[in-house]
C-alpha cells in the first residue's frame, strides 16, 4: 500500500511538474544580448554580454541559447561558447528568480558589418522528459572598422604624392579673407581684388594681394572594379585600409576631406558617398562607411562618378584596385578641364601593371596584412 501512494505522489509530481513547465516555461524569462560597444577597429577584442533573468519559482536547470554570429569574430577556447558551422552555442542553468550574466571576450579579426537578431532558446523541465523551444528577436550591430596602416614606407609612397598635390594647389588658389598687401593693378587681375580705397589715395588702380589659401580641401575616392582576374578580397581590403588611412591622416591635420565609393554598403547595397568635412564626426563617418562595405557586390563603373566631377579647389585621389583605358580617358578628360586628381593602384606582389596605368599613377605595392 505504502508502495503504491508513493508511486502515485511521484507519478503526480511528474504529471504536475511536467504541465507547469509546458505552460509557464518561457514566463518571466527575459534575455538581453549585446556587444560591449558597437564599433571596434580588425584586431580589436571585445566582449558578448548575455543576461537572462528567471522571475518565477519553476528553476530552468538547463537552459540553452543558440545564436548566429560571423566566424569572423572569434571566441576563445574554454569560452563556453560552442562554435559550428553557422551558429553558437551557449548552455546555462538559472534557478527560480535568479539572474545570470555571462561575459565573452572575441576577437574582431575582419573588417565588416555584423548583425545579431534571432536567438533560439531551448529549456528541458526537471526530468528532461519534454524540451521546449522559442525564437526571439534581439538587435545587436558591430561595426568593425579597417585597420589603420602603421608602416611607415607603406604610408610614404602612398601620401608624398598627395602631399605635393596639396601643397602646390593651395599656392595657386589665394585665400580672399586673407589680406598681405597692396600692388599695382595688372590687365590679368580680377576686378573683385581692386581696392577702391586705396586707388584713391594713390591715383592708380591698385589690387589687393592675399596669402595662399589656408583651406585644403581633398577628396577620396575608393574604386573596388575587379583588376583582370584578382579574386583575392586581401587585395580590396588593403585598398579599404588605405583609404581609411589617408582620412585618419589628413583630417587630423585639419584638412576638409570627402569620401566616395562605388562598392556597396553591405546592408542597403547602395554606393557611400560622403560631403566634405572636417573633425572626429568626419573621421567616423568615413571609418563607419568603409567598415560597412560589401565585396559581394559587382560595383559600377567608377567612370560614371569621374564624368560628374567639376570641382578644381579639391585634390581627388582615385584609389583603384582596377586601372584599364575607360578609367584612363576619363582621368585624361578631368586633367583637360584641370581638375586636379592622381590615382593610386594598390597590386598584389607579383601583379603585372596594366600599360595604360604606368606613368600615371602611383603604384602601390599592398603588403600582406
């Protein structure tokens, strides 16, 4: 008899634990994921923050997350994160109104734009017998941004150029608000420079004269067009680094710098182009659009954007993976109507230079990352 009522206590136990875990599982049970920030340059280590609260009395003893996230941010071993081929997997035992955190640190090792938005959750009741599943919707970003070239022979070759461009087209171009003196009026000098106060008091037309412009202004342009057969991204994203790079450089020395690219933004798949400007909000915009971009994209023909170009106060540099001779007419149409603009070429070591780019442009050998 006694046999009997146990069994039947322990059969009512099971039935009952077994209904409470069906219906009221998921009650209570929230979950928050998230990246410790939301951009990071390749090479940075960050941390995957999970936080899943329990605020009812039924104890989840197990209690697995499962989430998609880019092999390109990688965990460590022994991280309790197990990797396969698409998606993470994390276990985890919350008793009755508890809270448990967990924090993994990753490595950002790519360049790129990642996205967490569903998250399967899976929980057993106590005797393991019935396992219950629910998608949830969460929103994570990282934006990963290029790295920053450090080598200082990689930097010379690619800015001396630029540099000089810089330098000589602010010595032509006067600055109007800057005044440095009087002079005597030539029949080549704009009538807007005549100084009427002072022709009156000398009795001849006299001109101001102004100090060279202060104002640098340059604009990058990014061309990811395939080169022959070059599959290689390493090649593209060296291309990316260096653009990031120029920026970094030359808005810190206060020089207004505009950024375009006919690659595609990983997530609208649009073209990025970016207004000159100047300053760390300028500087971020630039690296948030290059850490965005999407090689799986085939890009236009950088010659539809070179054929609107009509602004001679701007240096343009084209930096090109791809140099064939549409590019080349379009470069010879822009120095014809004297907009200043050079191309850099970033090659792989051993690459071949095509005959319309040499003595053109400058070629930049990209070293391995």
């Amino acid at each position: 008899m006694f046999i009997l009522i146990m069994g039947a206590i322990v059969l009512a136990i099971v039935l009952l634990q077994a209904y409470a875990y069906k219906r009221y599982w998921d009650h209570g049970l929230k979950l928050d994921f998230h990246f410790d920030a939301r951009d990071a340059f390749e090479g940075d280590t960050l941390s995957f923050h999970t936080e899943i609260t329990n605020n009812k009395i039924l104890p989840l003893p197990w209690l697995m997350v499962k989430y998609s996230l880019s092999s390109a941010l990688i965990f460590p071993e022994g991280s309790q994160v197990e990797i396969g081929e698409s998606m993470k997997t994390a276990l985890f035992n919350v008793m009755a109104y508890r809270r448990v955190r967990r924090k993994v640190p990753f490595t950002c090792s790519k360049r790129g734009f990642y996205r967490l938005r569903h998250v399967q959750v899976s929980a057993a009741n106590l005797m393991h017998s019935n396992t219950f599943r629910k998608n949830l919707a969460c929103y994570g970003e990282l934006t990963v941004f290029p790295r920053l070239l450090e080598n200082a022979v990689e930097i010379e070759v690619a800015t001396h150029t630029i540099d000089m461009m810089l330098l000589s087209h602010s010595l032509i171009n006067p600055d109007p608000f800057t005044f440095r003196g009087l002079r005597e009026y030539l029949p080549t000098d704009p009538l807007r420079n005549v100084n009427f106060k002072a022709t009156a008091v000398a009795g001849q037309l006299m001109v101001n004269i102004h100090q060279p412009t202060s104002s640098k202004r340059l604009e990058l342009i990014l061309n990811l067009e395939q080169y022959a057969n070059e599959t290689d991204p390493e090649l593209y994203e060296q291309a990316i680094r260096l653009a990031a790079t120029l920026a970094q450089r030359y808005i810190t020395q206060d020089i207004t710098v505009g950024f375009y690219t006919n690659g595609g933004d990983s997530f609208t798949g649009e073209a990025v182009r970016l207004m000159a400007g100047t300053g760390a909000a300028q500087l971020y915009a630039v690296y948030h659009a290059l850490g965005r971009l999407g090689l799986s994209f085939r890009p236009p023909s950088i010659t539809r954007y070179l054929d609107t170009l009509t602004d001679t106060s701007s240096v343009h540099i084209l930096i090109s993976t791809c140099q064939n001779d549409e590019i080349a007419a379009s470069l010879d149409t822009l120095k014809a109507r004297n907009i200043p603009i050079h191309t850099i070429m970033p090659i792989a070591q051993g690459m071949p230079i095509p005959a319309a780019t040499q003595g053109e442009a400058t070629i930049w050998e990209a070293l391995p990352c």
